[in-house]
C-alpha cells in the first residue's frame, strides 16, 4: 500500500516539475503541521515555481488545497477577462434572479466544481484563524447561516487567487483587527 503512495507522489512531483515555469523559492512562512494526507516532497516550493506565487500564504490555503484549485483552473487565467467570470464559473458568486424589479433569489447556481468544493473547505477552515479573513469568516456567519458564509468566505478566497495568478502579487494578511 504504502508503495503506490510513493510512487503517486513521485508522478506527481515529475509532473510539477515538467510544468515549471518561475523561478526561485517561496519566503519563509509560519511552521504549519503537515497534512496526514500530503505528499512526502516539497509541494509548496513546486507551485510556487509552477505559480510564480505563494498560494499557502492565504489562510485557511494547504498545500493540498492549492493543488486541487491550481490542477483544476490552470495558471493561466486569461480565459476568465474579470474576477466576476472567474467566480462565476466556479459557482461561487451570488445569484440575481430578478424578475419587475424585485429580487426573487440570490441563491448561488449549483456547479459541481472540485477547486469550489477545495475552496469551501479552505474556508470552513477560517472559523478559528485569527486574521483578516477569519473575521470576515465570523462576521458572516454572524449575519447568514454557515452554508452561506462558507460560499462567501469562498468566494473572497476565489478573488484573492485570481488576483495573485494573474497580476503576480503576494498576499499579505492585515490581521482581524483591520
């Protein structure tokens, strides 16, 4: 058993490795525990030179969770011309139904998406994390039920990724207090 596992991640890695592009290695981040599940390589330094960016410095992003969303939209993100299509496209904007002026339901659209549902659990994972992002996680749940502040912890996760891959830049965390 423990011998596939081994040989997955070895696939894995040469094929990260294959799609290369920047390079250079990530900055030093806080020590976080290792995933039960993780590869037994340096994953982060792979995307980072595969990104050009640092993914995991997002809270509540793994390693993991990187991959899922990096394996499932690509780097390339110009097929998307705005962050409103990117987010759309992952199910995770507000649905306008309207109909005479009145909204009839912002109900967000049912897409079976492997980076949303990656992204959704990145943000669940916000509700103990004591920075920006984990407040406005709390700050939502406060005003809607959780399903629904998890869509829009998602979504704000979503935008976030979208900035970073497509205008390069780093993502620095303002702390809960801002």
């Amino acid at each position: 058993m423990h011998v596939s596992l081994a040989e997955c991640d070895a696939e894995i890695e040469l094929q990260l490795q294959r799609l290369q592009v920047h390079e250079g290695d990530p900055a030093k981040d806080k020590k976080r525990g290792r995933a039960r599940n993780a590869p037994k390589f340096d994953l982060r330094t792979q995307l980072f030179q595969m990104c050009g960016v640092d993914l995991t410095r997002i809270d509540g992003m793994d390693v993991t969770t990187a991959l899922a969303v990096v394996s499932e939209v690509c780097t390339d993100l110009s097929r998307f011309p705005t962050i409103k299509h990117f987010t759309s496209w992952l199910g995770l904007c507000p649905g306008t139904k309207i109909t005479g002026g009145k909204v009839m339901s912002g109900k967000t659209a049912r897409v079976v998406s492997r980076a949303a549902q990656a992204l959704r659990l990145a943000a669940a994972a916000l509700r103990s994390s004591k920075s920006a992002l984990g407040a406005y996680f709390r700050r939502m749940c406060s005003r809607m039920d959780k399903p629904k502040a998890v869509t829009a912890a998602a979504h704000k996760l979503a935008r976030l990724i979208y900035t970073m891959l497509t205008k390069g830049q780093q993502y620095t965390d303002q702390g809960q207090d801002y």
